[in-house]
C-alpha cells in the first residue's frame, strides 16, 4: 500500500511539473535591418499565443527578458470584456535575434511600475468651467459648429476634440464640421493633454515649457485629415470628410496607455455627393510611446465605386515636398519654417506601397482643399486602408533641425515599417 501510494505521489509530481513547464514557451524576435530600432511595437494576437502555448488562456501572460520582467499590455478591441491583443515595446540592435519567455498567469506584470508613454482623451466642459473626467464615447449631431472665441473662452469639449499624444508629441481632431487634425509640439515627454486649453489664461499658442499648438492648418488637410476622390460623370472629383454633408460623429475610446492608445472616430451617415447615397466610415487612430507618427485606420462603406482615400500634409509654408518609396512602402513628406512659433517642421506620410496610387499637391487654387501636398491610397479587398502620419520638430529633438536629419529619419522609419520585426 505505502508502495502504491509512493508511486502515485512520484507521477501527480511529474505531471506537476510537465503542467507547469507547458505553462512557459519561448518567443523570438528577428531585426533584419542592419539598423537599430528603437521603441518597436510588438502586438501579440491572442489567438497566435493560444495556438503558441497550446491551450485557451484565461488570465493574462507575462514576458521576461533573460529573467527581466517586461511590461505588457493588453487591449481589448471589439469590446467583449476580453483581451485581444498583448503589446510592449522592445528596442533592437542591427541584425539583432531576442529570446523572449513567455509565461501564463505567473504574476509578473504585476511587479512593475509603468511608465505612462501614451494617452489619448476627450473631456467636456461641466458648469464651473472645468473639464470633466475622460470620456469613453461622446458625439455630436450633424454640423456642429466649430467654437466662436470671440463670444467665449472655453470650448464645450477640451480643445474641441479628442487628443492623442505620447512621450515626443501630440495631436487633436476638431470633433465639429472642420473635422481637421492638428500638432502639438511637445518638449517634455510627460502626458500634457488634460491641462493645455483648460485655463484660457494660458494660451496654447504661445511656446511654453511643455511645447504649443505648433500648426496653422487654414483650408488645407492639416495633419492626416481625410477627403475621398470620388468618380463623378467621369471624372474624380475631391471630397472632404467635413462640413455639412459629414452627419453625425461619435467617438469611442478603446485603449488609453500606458503604451500604447487607441480611439476611433465613426462617421455614420457621411452623405459625400449630396444626394442622400449615405456611407459609413470608420477611422482606427493609435499611438505609442518612442515615435513621431501616429498610426491611422479606415475602414469605409457603402461609398461609390472606384473611391479613393485621400490625406495630406498642409503646404502653407513648404516651398516643396520629397518622396522616398521602397519595396513595401510610399512616403512622402515636407521640410520647412512651417510652425507658428517659426521654426523647423518636419512633415510626412507613409503608407504600403501596394495600395498607394498618386502623391499631388493642391495650392490656392483648390476650393473645399487648399494647401496640401495629397497621398492618394485605394481601398484593399475589405474596403481598408491605412497610413501613418509624421510630426517632426526642430525643438522636440535636434535630428529634426536639419532637413538631412529629417530626411534619414523618413528613410529609417518607412525601412522599419517595410521590415517588420519577424515574430516566431
């Protein structure tokens, strides 16, 4: 009997530690530039990770290197109350293979402190004139009117918009009929975004210890914003997504850091001709920490056949924009005194080269459009596109205060974007 029961001891042993051995696997991570790369994002799908730890996970994982525990966070995207993908940032040596464990529910992420390195709000204005906690969806009605500061101080939603930043800079969208994006210039990498525009005292406008407002973006797309090219009787005619036709807007938040941020901004009933055909467009906005861009989604509906997307860089100040395309990706971008504080800016967008068609550029001549140097993207089979837009200035880092080191950051970041960090 007590032989037995030895026995049955010595095998729940080793089927204890053969569970706990299958709750750890590893994960390689292969650079193939000859490059260092900083701040990579490393987005892991939970369906990839059960498939790699070979069981359904429940709870959370943890990611060590070389016994160093990780951050990692996790987002969940279509809102069921379950994680769908687990992120954290790496940096990479030229050429550079990382071992990475990967374990189930052993507790580590819970023994680090993060630091918060991207964030993204929308808050509206209470009674008191201050601003209330952070939103996790909002809306406004079809041609909501753009704030009159000649007849009030404060907008009813801080800087009248959602904003987005991470730790090298920041961004807004004008939640009204303009619907246009805007840069903050950041000089600090601390989040700035809930105080900037909450006293009127304090102008954004003006260079302060934190950054400012740096874009004038007149009639132009801004920074990012979007328009579609529509074929009518013909011939493609440019549409803005604003004004009047627009509809109604709703925003919805779906991560907020400490990382990595998304939101997405849903236009429902976008009537783009004016003849009562509505469509529906979607766009996924995220940003994390380390970079100088934003990543930008769109997904569009029930738009005409043949419609294109279309986003630019604002040309007020650029005498004229460069290109630089490789294997995999387009970009295209600007270099000049073109803040409102006068100093060096540095512009772009990148987007896959297989759905890019065209780079343009529309002056004063334009009418709903002006000002912009325009990339031109057709939708993928899923009626997608997708693109990156790019905010470099002079007093934010000193690789931006000459067009050289602006013009090999683009190359860098459009090779990065082309190589992907190969994940086994």
């Amino acid at each position: 009997m007590n032989f037995k029961r030895s026995i049955l001891l010595v095998s729940l042993s080793f089927l204890g530690i053969t569970a706990l051995k299958a709750q750890s696997v590893n994960l390689q991570l292969i650079n193939e530039l000859k490059q260092e790369r900083k701040d990579e994002l490393i987005v892991l799908k939970r369906a990839f990770l059960e498939k790699k730890f070979k069981k359904q996970i429940n709870g959370k994982i943890s990611v060590s290197d070389k016994g160093t525990p990780v951050f990692v966070q996790f987002d969940d995207l279509n809102g069921d109350g379950k994680w769908d993908e687990a992120v954290f940032l790496q940096n990479f040596k030229s050429l550079e293979k990382k071992d990475l464990q990967l374990s189930v529910d052993n507790g580590n992420e819970a023994k680090i402190k993060p630091v918060v390195r991207a964030y993204v709000r929308q808050k509206r204005r209470l009674p008191d004139n201050t601003f209330g906690t952070n939103l996790n969806r909002d809306s406004v009605p079809a041609n909501q009117a753009n704030t009159d500061f000649k007849k009030q101080q404060l907008p009813s939603m801080l800087t009248e918009g959602p904003a987005w930043e991470n730790d090298k800079v920041g961004f807004r969208i004008y939640m009204d009929v303009r619907n246009q994006k805007d840069i903050w210039g950041k000089r600090i990498p601390e989040m700035v975004l809930d105080y900037v525009g909450a006293n009127p005292g304090n102008s954004y406008h003006k260079l302060s210890n934190w950054g400012m407002d740096i874009l004038i973006v007149g009639k132009s797309l801004g920074a990012g914003s979007l328009a579609v090219s529509v074929p009518v009787a013909g011939k493609d005619t440019l549409v803005r997504l604003g004004g009047k036709n627009m509809g109604r807007i709703v925003y919805e938040k779906v991560a907020d850091g400490p990382i990595r941020a998304i939101f997405r901004m849903h236009y429902p009933e976008w009537n783009i001709l004016g003849d009562g055909k509505l469509a529906s467009l979607t766009e996924e906005i995220s940003i994390w920490g380390g970079q100088f861009f934003f990543e930008s989604k769109v997904k569009m509906t029930g738009a005409p056949k043949n419609t294109k997307l279309v986003t630019g860089i604002v040309n007020l100040s650029a005498k004229e924009s460069h290109q630089y395309i490789n294997k995999q990706v387009a970009s295209l971008y600007s270099y000049d005194i073109q803040t409102d504080n006068k100093d060096q800016l540095g512009m772009g967008i990148s987007m896959p080269k297989k759905q890019w068609l065209k780079f343009g550029n529309i002056g004063d001549e334009g009418t709903d459009i002006k000002n912009t140097f325009t990339a031109y993207e057709k939708f993928d089979k899923n009626q997608t596109a997708k693109f990156r837009f790019f905010s470099a200035w002079e007093l934010s880092d000193v690789q931006f205060k000459t067009q050289e080191g602006f013009k090999n950051y683009m190359r860098k970041k459009s090779d990065e974007q082309a190589s992907e960090i190969k994940i086994k």
